[in-house]
C-alpha cells in the first residue's frame, strides 16, 4: 500500500501574507506561525473540504486529524 504524503502550512500563507501587508510590525509574530505539517492526500483534502475560513491547528482539530510534534515527541491534538 502507497500513501501519499504531502507538506501543508499549519497557517495558510495567504492569511500570513494579507496580515503582514496590513501590519508590518506583525512580521515577527507570523514568520513564528511559519509551521509545516506532513500529512497524507487524505488529510489534506478533508482539511480542504470540512475546514473552510479556519486556520491554524483549529483545522486540524475540526477535520479530527491527530497531530504528532516530532520535536517535543509529544501529541498537539
């Protein structure tokens, strides 16, 4: 069995984008909100169909996609 797997930004870069040009000073703040999560085709396209106008691991929450941090080797959702 293949699974696909796929890079998603936690926070969708276009949000990022719109708010940094609204605001330069939140530049530091959104480059720390830079996040990338590895997912399977699956993943993503229920993150695409259930979870329209959210952003951030409220997606994933709302999609009920486990979250894994690899770095604290602990569970996000």
């Amino acid at each position: 069995m293949t699974v696909h797997l796929q890079h998603d930004h936690v926070y969708e870069r276009s949000k990022m984008v719109e708010r940094i040009m609204s605001n330069h000073e939140l530049v530091e703040e959104e480059l720390r909100k830079a996040i990338g999560c590895v997912i399977t085709k699956n993943e993503h396209d229920l993150l695409h169909f259930h979870v329209m106008g959210i952003d951030g691991w409220d997606r994933y929450k709302n999609a009920n996609i486990k979250v894994y941090d690899m770095k604290d080797c602990t569970w996000i959702i």
